[in-house]
C-alpha cells in the first residue's frame, strides 16, 4: 500500500483548531487539508490522517477533564471529510469547499510521537478517550497509536526511527520477529541522522 502521512497537529487553543483550519484554509495559506487530500486521491495513494491529541512540544498535556474538547473537534473533522452526501450539513460544507464527494478515510493516527518524555505518561488516558470516542462512531476506520507505552491495547502503531547506520543493520530483520498476534506497524518516518561515531537524534538545527 503507498500512503500518504498529513500531519495536521493543530492546538485548539492557539489556533482555533482543525475545524477552523478546514473553513478558512489558514494554516496552510490555502493549501489546506482538503487540498491534501484531493492531492493524495489525484495520485492514486491513502492517507493516514494524523490529528492534535492534546499533547504539544511545551510538554504540556491536556488534563483529563478537558480531552473530550479535543476528541468533539477530531469528530467534527471527520464528519466533514466522510459525510455521506445524504447528510445535508455536514455535505454541504464539504461542497462549499468545492469537494462534494466524501473522502476515503481509512487511517488515523491519534497524535505523533508521544514516546517522548513526558507524553507517554498522559497518552493512556488521551488514547483512551479518543480510541473510545471515535472508534465506534467511525467503525472501519483503523486508528493507529505512536506509541504501545501505558496503553493496553492498539490495533497498530507508527515506529519512528532516526539512528545511526549500525541500527538499520542490527535491526534489519525486527519486524520478522514481531508476533502476529503484535499490533500491526506502520514504519512512518526512518532516517540515518549521523555516522556510526556519532550518535544525534533529530538534528532539527543542523541544518
């Protein structure tokens, strides 16, 4: 399967949220989720629909009491992108962004890389919550977590990997050794960030 990862990590709070980036194509100047995805359509791929799970990189996580916000805007964006044409609301606004058919939703991952310190410690209960809220009114589509730390269970999983070249070779055959009763893995994003003397992950500012 080729696929396409979009990213769209957007704080409610600081940005009004997805629901507002989807009528006003703001965050993107234009080129906005929809956009994405007709994009991915055109080129014959599936999207893995990434979204905000109430964790961002102050190391702030939303407190339990307030994660269903968040879980009711995930809903909301998905009732816009898959809303049958029968449904006049939510179809009509798909419409006036000039895309009258529903989109092929089939992936969605809750967050991005919440095995950093000190996400895991509150992902449990933002999975839970979302995993929960979402799967049931959204049956076929599977939800993909980025990390199996504090969770009990996950149908699949985005391992990311950025090492030095002697990782990629010791762990060539990892993923034969995964039972298949594991969850399933989605190898999202894997590079080699140095040589093997000289470990540096995620080289943000090394230009």
């Amino acid at each position: 399967m080729h696929s396409v990862i979009l990213e769209i990590n957007i704080n409610i709070g600081d940005d009004g949220g997805i629901y507002a980036e989807i009528i006003d194509n703001r965050a993107f100047q234009g080129f906005g989720l929809v956009e994405l995805l007709s994009f991915v359509e055109d080129i014959g791929s599936t999207p893995v629909l990434v979204v905000y799970a109430g964790y961002s990189l102050d190391r702030q996580a939303v407190s339990q009491d307030q994660i269903q916000i968040y879980v009711d805007e995930v809903v909301r964006e998905l009732d816009i992108l898959t809303a049958s044409a029968s449904d006049n609301k939510m179809d009509a606004l798909r419409a006036y962004l000039s895309c009258s058919e529903p989109f092929d939703i089939r992936y969605v991952e809750i967050g991005n890389e919440e095995f950093f310190n000190p996400s895991p410690s509150s992902y449990g209960y933002r999975w839970f919550a979302f995993h929960s809220g979402l799967s049931q009114k959204y049956p076929n589509i599977t939800f993909i977590a980025t990390t199996t730390q504090s969770i009990e269970t996950s149908p699949a999983v985005d391992d990311h990997n950025y090492e030095v070249p002697l990782f990629f070779i010791n762990n060539f055959c990892s993923y034969k050794k995964v039972p298949r009763s594991d969850p399933k893995v989605l190898a999202g994003e894997f590079s080699v960030t140095n040589d093997d003397d000289s470990k540096l992950n995620n080289p943000f500012d090394s230009g």
